[in-house]
C-alpha cells in the first residue's frame, strides 16, 4: 500500500473541503465589492473552526499562492505574513 505525501493528509482534514470550497474563490464571473466581502466573510468563517487551518496556511505562503482564502487570510493578508516575514 502506498503512502500518500504529507500534504495531502492535511488537505483530507480541511473544513473547506465539499461544496462550501466555492466560497473559497471568486467565481469566474465578476462579483462586487459587497458579495467578495460576503464570501471571504463566509470562508473564513468556515476557516476559523478548522482543525488544519495553521497547516493550510503555511502551505499557501510557502508556495506563494495568488488566489484565495487559505488558512483563514485572503491574497493581501497574505502578502502582509510574507512582507513581515522578510521585512
């Protein structure tokens, strides 16, 4: 039997996983200022009572994602965690 790498155990764990993760990323279409609120509102939310919210977001600032919610933060929090990190 296999092992599977280490991030995937994590991601297996994750609240956001099932038909909420949509509300993880903006749609493909527009959305405005007061729905982008609302939903990354909604994701962190679902975030806040994660159990691998911490490993979620080191994932997403190590490989430097563009897009989304991760680990409760959104790009430009993110941004902020790297910016202190090496500032």
């Amino acid at each position: 039997m296999a092992t599977r790498p280490l991030v995937d155990v994590w991601q297996a764990r994750a609240a956001c996983r099932g038909p909420q993760a949509a509300a993880f990323f903006p749609p493909a279409s527009s959305e405005r200022k007061e729905e982008k609120l609302a939903r990354e509102k909604r994701a962190k939310s679902i975030c806040a009572a994660c159990s691998v919210r911490r490993q979620c977001l080191e994932y997403a600032i190590r490989i430097r994602e563009p897009h989304g919610i991760w680990g409760g933060l959104n790009e430009a929090e993110r941004k902020q965690v790297l910016d202190r990190r090496a500032g």
